[in-house]
C-alpha cells in the first residue's frame, strides 16, 4: 500500500513511520489517521520487523488533529469512528481510534523531535517508549482551545507521570519543554536534537538484535494487562507464562547464545 501523508522505511529489523505533513506540523487529519493505523499493522504482522520507531517530519513529532480537517464532521460522527478491525477475543481498551498501540505486539518507540501537541501527545503517550530531542515541546492544549481531555489522555497521562502532574499538565494546558518532561517521566530519555535519531535507533537496533521477540510481545501484554488486574491475578498470569516461556524455543534459543557468547538467533515464535 502507498501512503499520502506518512512514510515508511525499515531497516536492520527496525521500521520507521513518519508523520509526514510537515508544512502542518504533521498535524493529523482523516487520511493520516487511516495511513498510520495501516501502517503499524502491517509493521506489527511484519516477521522481519522487531522493532517499530513513530516521528515526525521536519520540525514538529505531531501539532494535534487539524482543525480544518476534522471540523466538517459532526460531534456524533468523531465519537463513532472505530478502527477498521475489532477482535472480540481481546480487550476492548486497547482497539479505540486511536489509542491501539498497547495492542500492538511489537514495541513501539515515539521518537519526538519537535512541537507535541493535542492528538499528538495521545499518541506519544501511546508509544511504549519516549525519546525526546531538547528542543521538544509539550502541550495537553485542551484547555486552552475549550475542548476536554480527548481520546483518553486523562486515563493515560496520570499513568505514565502521576494524578498530580497530570492534573497539572491539562489544567493548565501549560507547555513542558524537554528537560521538565524527562523529570516527570513524560519521557525516557532527552538528547541533543542533531543526536535524537542516532541514539533512537542504536537503542532500537539492540533491541531487535538482542532481545526475543516473544519476550517482548508477552512483556509488553503483561503491562497493558496490569490496571485491570489485581496483584494475585497479576502473579497468576505471569505464572502461567512463565511455564510456557520454559520450554519455548527462544528460550532455548536464549541460554544456548548467552552460554556460546555469541548473538542470539531467535526464532520468535507466537505462542
């Protein structure tokens, strides 16, 4: 499939997705929202992909939803999109618009290089992992356009930066630059904006070299299972796992590398 508004590219088991509106500060309309849900599955049913890294074109990650292009539709219309899927065997909260990145089996690091604003910082909250270049800016925005906490950043950001901050943070609609964003845990790591993309992608690079893919599903399943659960539910599932993970072949697969010092050779199967 070729896409209008975003693009793509993948390289040494990592795949790469721009936002790529530039001139609109990847701003995101109808047909970018589409292209991007697209384009993480097919990254996601891609054997050859380990590892998915989200950007932005140019000088923003992602402004928020375009004004212009969502504005024709009606209050009712926006509420009632879904996604073009919806698998009944799995929790619902993770297949929403926008947020269905937790459902994604491979991890999903947001590379931010610019302006994240509105829509956007839905998305960045999205992504497994933040990197963030020091020159980026944060914005909830809401309250400062008359809108409410939109597509379920008011369950998300208090979970990654605490009720507090968060309540701060949409309150205020206040900017946050890098370096405050790093202290409240809105992102992983900061680097000097000309060094974002060659650390992202050394760190993205090790992960698709070095870690199982099926560790990193089942990890990844196992923390966006975690608020719906309680710690005895937590401990029973991961026990379960835990039998299975025992006689997998990446684990096999795992200790025979670590034990011959050499670079594993995974073969990530699914179950």
């Amino acid at each position: 499939m070729s896409f209008k508004t975003i693009l793509t590219e993948a390289v040494d088991g990592v795949r790469t997705i721009t936002l790529n509106r530039p001139d609109q500060m990847n701003s995101l309309n109808d047909e970018m929202v589409a292209e991007l849900y697209e384009a993480m599955w097919q990254a996601d049913a891609d054997k050859v992909t380990k590892v998915i890294v989200l950007t932005g074109a140019g000088r923003a990650f992602c402004a928020g939803g375009d004004i212009s292009g969502f504005g024709s539709q009606t209050p009712k219309e926006l509420l009632y999109k879904l996604p073009r899927t919806f698998d009944m065997n799995k929790r619902p909260d993770y297949q929403t618009r926008h947020t269905y990145f937790p459902r994604l089996r491979k991890p999903v690091i947001g590379m931010l290089n610019g302006a994240t604003a509105g829509l956007g910082m839905v998305y960045a909250l999205c992504c497994d992992i933040r990197f963030a270049a020091d020159t980026a800016v944060f914005t909830t925005a809401f309250a400062r356009i008359g809108l409410s906490a939109e597509y379920g950043m008011a369950w998300l950001l208090p979970r990654i930066v605490g009720q507090a901050n968060a309540l701060d943070l949409l309150l205020s609609g206040r900017k946050v630059y890098a370096p405050e964003a790093k202290e409240l845990g809105l992102v992983n790591k900061v680097f000097p904006a000309d060094r974002l993309a060659e650390e992202t992608y050394a760190y993205a690079r090790e992960m698709a070299e070095l870690c199982s893919p099926r560790s990193m599903r089942v990890i990844k399943e196992q923390v966006y299972e975690v608020p719906f659960q309680t710690l005895h539910e937590a401990v029973m599932e991961a026990n379960k796992d835990m039998l299975i993970s025992n006689v997998c072949a990446d684990f096999k697969e795992g200790t025979a590398s670590f034990r011959e010092k050499r670079k594993p050779n995974f073969p990530g199967e699914e179950h």
